[in-house]
C-alpha cells in the first residue's frame, strides 16, 4: 500500500527525478487481542442405539408350478352327409288270412245210452264190463220227488268204469238217493279221472235234494263213478246218477 501511494505520488510531482523520501513505514497497527474463550465443551453424545437385529429373511417364494399345457382341441369331425331320403313306398295289402274253422261242436253222450266194451267199436266212451258193478240204465227217475228224463241207478256199494275211447272235456249230472229207497240210506258220491279224485259230494240222505256234479276230464283216458255206503244199513239205498253226461270233442 505504501508503494501504491509513493507512485502515485510521483506521478502528481511531475516525476522531477528527485528522489522522493519515502514515507517513514508506520509500525503496524496493534490488533487488539481477543480474550481466548475456551471452547464449548462438547455435549456428551448419547450412547450409540444399538445395532438394528437384521430382519429375518423372508422365505424365497417357490415358482408356480407350470400350467398345464392347454389341449388342443380336437378337430371337430364334418358332419356326414345327409343320406338320401328313400321314397315312400306306398303300403301293399296284406293277405287277409284264411278264416280259422270253429271248433267241432261238443258231443255229448248219455251214460243210460252207452255200450259196454265188448259190443262197442272203441270210437266213444264205453262201459267197462269186467270193472263196473250193476248199472241200471233209466228212462224216468226221481230224487226227492224231482224228476229226471234219464240217468243210471246203482246200488249203495258200486263202482262203474267208462273207458271215454277220445278226448272228453267234462262229466256232468245230478246226484241223489232214487225215491225208491223211500227215505232210507245214507251214501256218498265220488268221480275218479284214471286214479284222481276230480270231484266229491257231502253225504246224501234219502229224501234230500240232489246236488249237481261236475269234473273236469281234461287228459284222461277213463272215469270211475263211485258210491259209498255211509252207515251200516246205507247199502239199503239205490244211488242215482241222474241226468248222467259226458262231453267230448
């Protein structure tokens, strides 16, 4: 600052080469000292916070399985082609079937007209000879009190075998003590197809109505006609077989 100020001074003289005497230096300026104040003493740190506890590790999720792989879809099939629609045939007439013939009617044969086998051709039912007990073959019968056009009268204790020589389908008749017994006796009637009971009455008193008999003969080749006493003096009584039938094809 002080050579500054010398040339400048130099400059506003003239610069008549004389020699400038220099300004005599002045001592320095005295800076005034500062008490030292010592320095802040440092607030304690506080203790340091403890290390952080590193978290846990969080379990490393697996990979998705892979989707399945999507399927293909299936080629759809082109619908065949529509068949032709055959034409309609228009309906034939059927045949008409020959008329079935109805069945043969029924012969029906009265046991008061049969024959017995020795004297018969073997074609219809026939009276057995050496199997059958005495047969009374009537026109005209009563039971009690009723009459009857035709039928067969035996004794209390008989048996009567008819060999039927076709196919029968049914024996049918009127069963009772004959009035001519004049109330006495007691019996019981019995129709055998071969060795098959087919049909039994209850126990017929002289005097009583008499009951109607009916058996199927279907499949057997012969009929017994059988009639029982039903007390000791039952054999007394003449049994009717009124109205006496057998029906055969």
């Amino acid at each position: 600052a002080v050579a500054v100020a010398a040339g400048v001074v130099f400059a506003l003289t003239g610069g008549d080469g004389k020699p400038v005497a220099k300004p005599e230096a002045e001592p320095p300026a005295v800076v005034p000292m500062v008490p030292h104040k010592p320095p802040p003493t440092p607030a304690p740190k506080p203790p340091a916070p403890p290390a952080p506890v590193p978290p846990r590790a969080k379990p490393v999720p697996r990979p998705p399985k892979p989707a399945p792989p999507e399927p293909r879809p299936k080629p759809v099939p082109k619908p065949p082609a529509p068949k032709p629609v055959p034409k309609p045939t228009p309906p034939q007439p059927k045949p008409t079937p020959p008329p079935v013939p109805p069945p043969p009617p029924a012969t029906v044969y009265q046991v008061n007209r049969l024959q017995y086998g020795t004297f018969g051709d073997h074609t219809k039912p026939e009276v057995r000879l050496g199997s059958s007990s005495w047969l009374w073959q009537r026109w005209g019968l009563a039971i009690d009190g009723k009459p009857y056009g035709h039928g067969v009268t035996v004794h209390a204790r008989s048996a009567v075998t008819i060999d039927l020589n076709r196919k029968c389908s049914s024996y049918d008749a009127f069963a009772g003590v004959d009035d001519l017994t004049l109330g006495l006796g007691a019996v019981r009637f019995s129709v055998y197809g071969d060795r098959t009971l087919l049909w039994r009455s209850p126990v017929m008193h002289g005097g009583d109505p008499a009951v109607p008999v009916h058996a199927d003969l279907t499949g057997h080749r012969a009929i017994r006609l059988v009639v029982d006493p039903h007390t000791p003096f039952g054999s007394v009584a003449l049994a009717d077989w009124a109205k006496s039938v057998i029906n055969c094809r």
